[in-house]
C-alpha cells in the first residue's frame, strides 16, 4: 500500500508532464502572422470610422435636435467643437450650450466644446475675434 501511495505523485507528475509537452510552441512566424492579422483588421476599423462613425458625425446626429430651437439660426461642427447661431440670442442661451455639451459629450466619450455666437458669425473658429459664451464638457460634466 505505501509503494501505491508513493508512486501515485510520481504518476501524476508524468501525466501533467506529457501534457505540457504536446502544446505547441509558438515560433517567429507565429508572432508575425498574428502581427500581421492585427494590423489589417485595425486598418479596416480606421477607414470605417472615417465614414460613418466619425466623432464629427455622431456629434451632428446627436444634436439634430437643435433644429427645432427658434432662436438657433444655424451650428456647425468641427471635430468635436460645436458652433452655434443665435438669433435673437435667448435667455436661456447658456443652458442650450450646456445641454448640447452634455448630449455630445455622452455621445462620443470624449471632450467637447461648444461655442455661442451671433448669427453673423458662420464660419467662425476659436482666435477669429468676440463671441457670446463657450461651454466645455468632459467625463459626462460641465467644466
């Protein structure tokens, strides 16, 4: 009985041995081709997020709402800057900025700011002179 006892972790030791030895080793070639598979199927996701998941245009989508404001003539979008026009500028206009900062902030993860101006002003960007009031949004919050 002690003999068994004693060769009962031997036998196992041998058993876990030989199953170790049927895995494969990964070779060079291996690294490469997995390499290889990884860089081609991140180069897809790139070109798709140019197309239709862009920051820019999921930032349009979300905001689409705007469009029913009287007081909002137009707004633009640029990576993830939002203009907007106001005419005649409303109370309220800081609370709009605020609740499109949020809404596009939600949307891509991802810091965004908003811009208020007069309805003159399309085509305006940051350094191009006066602007009513700007609003940024990050990790779901108003800065």
């Amino acid at each position: 009985m002690k003999k068994i006892l004693l060769m009962l972790p031997l036998l196992f030791w041998l058993g876990c041995d030989s199953g170790r030895e049927s895995k494969k080793i990964k070779t060079t070639q291996d690294y490469i081709n997995d390499f290889e598979k990884y860089s081609s199927s991140s180069k897809k996701s790139s070109s798709t997020s140019s197309n239709g998941n862009s920051k820019e245009s999921k930032i349009k989508k979300e905001l689409t709402y705007l469009n029913d404001i009287t007081e909002i003539a137009w707004y633009e979008v640029d990576d993830n800057d939002v203009f907007i026009g106001f005419s005649p500028i409303p109370n309220d206009w800081k609370t709009i900025l605020k609740g499109a900062a949020l809404r596009a902030n939600k949307k891509i993860n991802f810091g965004v700011h908003v811009w208020a101006l007069n309805s003159n002003q399309k085509g305006w960007r940051p350094g191009d002179g006066r602007y009513i009031g700007e609003v940024t949004a990050r990790y779901g919050k108003i800065e």
